[in-house]
C-alpha cells in the first residue's frame, strides 16, 4: 500500500515553478524521521543499509533517500510495525496530523508549503513536533 509519493503535484496545486522534487519534500523530512528512529521496515534494513546510515550521519537526506531508494514511493513495506501503526494515527488524523503540523511549523510563511526549502534547519524544526506526536501516540496505545 502506498502511504505517500513523492508525485503529490499532480493534484493541482503544485506550483508550475517548482521542480517536481519538491513534492516530496515533507515526505522526505518524515522518513527522515522515521530512520533516525529506527522504525523503517526489514526490506529497508537488509537492502538499504549503507543509505540508511548515511541518513542517520546527515551525509543523505530523507528525499534523496525516497528518490534513490524508495523508488519515489513510500509505502508500508519501508515501515515496522510500530512506524506503520504511527504513521496511520499521525498521516490519517483529522485534525493535528503530519500535515497540518508540517504547515503551521514551515509553510505559514509561503503562498504554498511546496515552497518550504529541503534543508537540516527545517528538518529540526519539524522533528520534535513529529516527535511530541509520536509520545502522545504511544501515550495513547499504552493505556
């Protein structure tokens, strides 16, 4: 099943001036994420290990990584099942989902969150509220 591709300017509000990349740019910053916290999946640990250090030592970033790696797709195969499980509570929420918090920390400033820049700046910006998400997310399963 794919979760998310990095083709979301097909959907009409891509601005024209952008590279296609930069459709991906959030689900990059959320794969990021993910590997830093050890919750891609065992097709990526066997057959992505060097690419998944690199991201873990800044030396690749998530959207090169969804673009070399991942094909342009992420799918649920590239989670566990914990980050699988996450990533349905956090992507599908009605309200304080991934995209709405990916909009209110980076994308306030732009005429569209595509304009955010795939920099480590705004990765830091966004990983501690995918991080609050993911404790309030675990909170909840555990009682």
């Amino acid at each position: 099943m794919a979760i998310d591709r990095i083709d979301w300017h097909a959907y009409g509000d891509f601005p024209d001036d952008l590279p296609p990349e930069n459709g991906g740019i959030h689900i990059g910053f959320y794969l990021t994420w993910i590997i830093e916290n050890n919750l891609e999946g065992e097709d990526l640990q066997e057959d992505a290990t060097e690419e998944l250090e690199m991201v873990r030592k800044r030396e690749m970033d998530g959207l090169a990584f969804l673009i070399q790696v991942c094909d342009e797709k992420f799918i649920s195969d590239d989670l566990s099942d914990e980050g699988y499980a996450f990533t349905q509570y956090y992507y599908e929420a009605k309200s304080n989902n991934y995209f709405d918090d990916f909009e209110r920390v980076l994308g306030q400033e732009f005429s569209s969150s595509y304009y955010v820049e795939n920099s480590w700046d705004n990765y830091d910006k966004i990983s501690p509220v995918i991080t609050d998400a993911y404790k309030k997310w675990k909170k909840e399963v555990n009682n």
